[in-house]
C-alpha cells in the first residue's frame, strides 16, 4: 500500500485512540514494507510516534501479550529474574492458524465455550486479518497467584498450559465439527495434504490443520495489534475485533481497510472480574502436573503385589466405600459452595480408584441431588465426558494443592493423612492398616 493510504487509514481518531490504549505498557514492533522488523525493545506513546513509523515505511504493528514497567528497559534484562521483575502481567491470548477460515471459526467457536465453561465471559475475539482468529483474557482475570507463585511471573509456562489443556479439551468436538462440514477427502483438498497426514491412529486429528499457539509462545512474545493493517495478504485487511455474535457469520471482507468499522475493544480489561480466570488456572495446572507426575507415581504402584496378600495392585484394586479419605466421605454429603472443584476431585478420585465411567456417573448424580444447589445436568455430563476420554491416569489433585480440600473447607485430618500426599495414597494406607480386622 501507499504511506498515503495507510497514512489516511490509521490517521483517524477512533483507531488512533483505541492503539495507544492497547500499547500502553507494552512493547510494540513495527514491520515495514520492505519485509523486516523494526528493532526491539521499542514502543508507542504518542500518535506522533505512530504516523511517524508509518511515514519511515512501518505497514503493521505488533504487540506483546506481555505488560512491562518500562519496556524500553528489556535491553537491559539477562536473567528471568530480570524480566519478571519488570513485567507487571500478561495477557491469555489463543492464537488459531489455519488456511481455512471455516476451521478457524469453528476452533475460535470452541474455545469460546471451553473458557464460558469455566465461568469465564469477559473475554475478547479478533480476526487476524488472514484466516485466523485470536481470542483473549485479560491479565485483570487472573488470580494473584497459583500455589503461592505470583501469576505475573508465569509467563511463558502457565500460558502454554493453558493453551495446551484447552486444545485437549476441545479436540474430539473439533474433529467431529470439521468432519460435519467436509469428508476427510474435502480436508485434504482444501489443505493440500495427503489423507495420511490427517490421521493419528487411525482418525483425524484436527491440528494436522489447525494450529493453536502452545510452545510458540514464548518470552516477548508478540501477536498482530488491534487495528492493523495484515499486509501478507493481497486484499488487505485489518484485524478487526469482533463479537461472539459476529463470530458465526463473519465475513472477511468487513474487515478491508476501507469498510472496517472500529466498535470493539480486544483485551479490555476494564471490563474483567477479579479471579475471573481462577477455575481455569487450578484446572490447566491440576492437567498439566498430573500429565507429568502421574504415570511416574502409578508405575511405583504396579509394582506392589495384590488386594489378596495384603497389599495392591491398582490395575486390579477397586477402592470400596470404607477406605474412601475424610474429604471424599465429606464431599459425598453435598456442599453449598465449591461445587465444580468438588466434581474436578470425584471424577479424578473415583477414575483413578478403578470405577467405571458409570459407575462414576451414578455417584456423581446421587451426590449433585445432595447439593444445596445442584450444578447443571450438561455441566457434569459435560465434565464427565470430556475426563473419561482423556488419555493417560489422572490423580485427584494433591492435599496441599491450594484452592482444592482447604479452601473448600473439606480437610478434616486424621493420623493418616499427616503421612500422605494424595487422596487416593490415603485409601491404599487405610486398607493396609484395617486388613487384619477385616479378614478376621
């Protein structure tokens, strides 16, 4: 495009304001015309800064999903220290790439449900300008911290957990919604890839062509800003904010550079709820610590004898009522507070104690009537579906996970759970101690 063209685009008032919000304490990196990056650290205080970039050659801008106390001085960070010293909070920002807008739409579509599912709703979508969509939380969402840890300073790691559990978490619905809208054979036209290449034993697996950002987020990470010019493609157009209404129906051509209409914010976070983002840091956490420690912790327990003699093998040992820990025995009588944490222990527990996934849905429905007010039938279901078609074992979260059996107000100790770490480790000491009385 002309510097006149774009000077006439991004010279109005409404653009103008709504980039200097969404710069504010952050780093912003111009690319030009010519194909490169401005240099780094830099940033945009006035809207003199901004036309002037343009009139230098500077096309779009890109912003960190990092916030910092002065980013100018990130020349001056070695360590992580340094740089989480000096970052004051991140933004949550879902980054969906793909060649194909209507798998875009559907991914973005997804995500959205998964973060309303856990009582997320101010959240913010934008059209990339391509065939992407990203979709943020504002740092104003999150807790102060996770298991003592300041939330600021888990940046990248917490980002990337987040990204992944949710990925996890729509995948199977992803695959089937794409499937509905085009065979497999369709797929591999529209992406130029063989049939072969969609498949992960045996099924298709929708991140062969779509891809949301895990491990490319990164330390400085940066992503389109709000507003600017997408200059890879040969209709250019903006990446626009857009509604969840929108969403649906969008069509890419309201966002040419000159019918684009500047209504909506994107990572506003004057519009968030304080812990608003809570449930879904304890949950992506809880996933991703049990996706690492849990296969390690249950081959240490294959390896024991069985029930029989004494001890267990958990491949055999179904955990009966009896031996259930104080906290299960206490969920089980219904709660008035904490419902969807309490469901997040039952369904790991009693999966992880050999029930099977109807078993466990028997439980969990007897114990939700319990309830002062019980949660949703399609919340559980929900819950229910996605846990028992999860790959790999999951523990119940560990006794001193923060916002889990204290914070619930469900701990009441006993002489064995000062020796445990983890409700299930309580049933296997409990039989262990109680065996001579039964078998007498």
């Amino acid at each position: 495009m002309k510097t006149s063209e774009l000077l006439k685009y991004y010279n109005q008032d409404e653009i103008l304001d709504e980039i200097l919000r969404v710069c504010k304490n952050r780093e912003v990196v111009a690319k030009f015309g010519q194909g490169f990056f401005g240099a780094r650290p830099s940033t945009i205080l006035y809207k003199k800064d901004l036309l002037d970039l343009i009139r230098r050659g500077a096309v779009s801008f890109h912003i960190s999903v990092e916030r910092w106390r002065n980013p100018l001085s990130l020349n001056q960070t070695n360590t992580k220290k340094d740089m989480d010293d000096l970052r004051t909070g991140w933004d949550l920002v879902l980054d969906i790439d793909t060649k194909i807008l209507d798998y875009a739409k559907i991914c973005a579509k997804l995500l959205i449900m998964a973060l309303e599912f856990h009582n997320i709703k101010n959240y913010s979508i934008k059209y990339s300008g391509g065939s992407g969509f990203h979709i943020g939380v504002a740092y104003e969402s999150f807790p102060d911290n996770i298991n003592g840890v300041e939330t600021k300073t888990l940046f990248p790691e917490a980002a990337q957990w987040i990204a992944s559990y949710l990925s996890e978490m729509i995948k199977e619905k992803l695959a089937e919604n794409i499937l509905i809208i085009n065979s497999l054979e369709a797929i591999s036209e529209r992406t130029s890839k063989p049939a072969d290449e969609l498949l992960e034993d045996g099924k298709f697996n929708p991140y062969s062509v779509i891809e949301i950002d895990t491990i490319a987020i990164s330390p400085r990470h940066l992503i389109r800003m709000p507003y600017s010019v997408n200059e890879k493609r040969e209709i250019v157009r903006v990446s626009l904010p857009i509604t969840k209404k929108e969403l649906e129906d969008f069509d890419p051509d309201t966002a040419v550079i000159d019918k684009a209409e500047f209504n909506q914010r994107f990572l506003d976070g004057s519009k968030s709820m304080p812990n608003e983002a809570k449930e879904l840091f304890v949950q992506a956490f809880d996933w991703h610590n049990k996706t690492i420690e849990n296969m390690e912790r249950l081959e240490q327990q294959k390896k024991k004898t069985n029930y029989s003699t004494g001890t267990y093998t958990k491949s055999f040992y179904k955990i009966p009522e009896e031996d259930y820990p104080p906290c299960i025995k206490i969920i089980l009588k219904g709660l008035e507070d904490g419902k969807k944490r309490a469901l997040f222990i039952l369904i790991n527990y009693f999966k992880s104690a050999n029930y099977t996934p109807e078993e466990i849905e028997n439980i969990i429905t007897e114990w939700n009537k319990k309830n002062k007010e019980p949660l949703r039938e399609q919340y559980i279901k929900a819950q229910l579906s996605w846990i028992n078609k999860r790959q790999g074992e999951y523990l119940p979260p560990n006794c001193n996970s923060l916002m889990y059996y204290s914070d619930l107000g469900i701990c009441k100790k006993d002489e064995i759970c000062e020796e445990i770490k983890n409700p299930l480790n309580y049933s296997y000491k409990h039989y262990k101690r109680t065996k001579h009385s039964r078998q007498s």
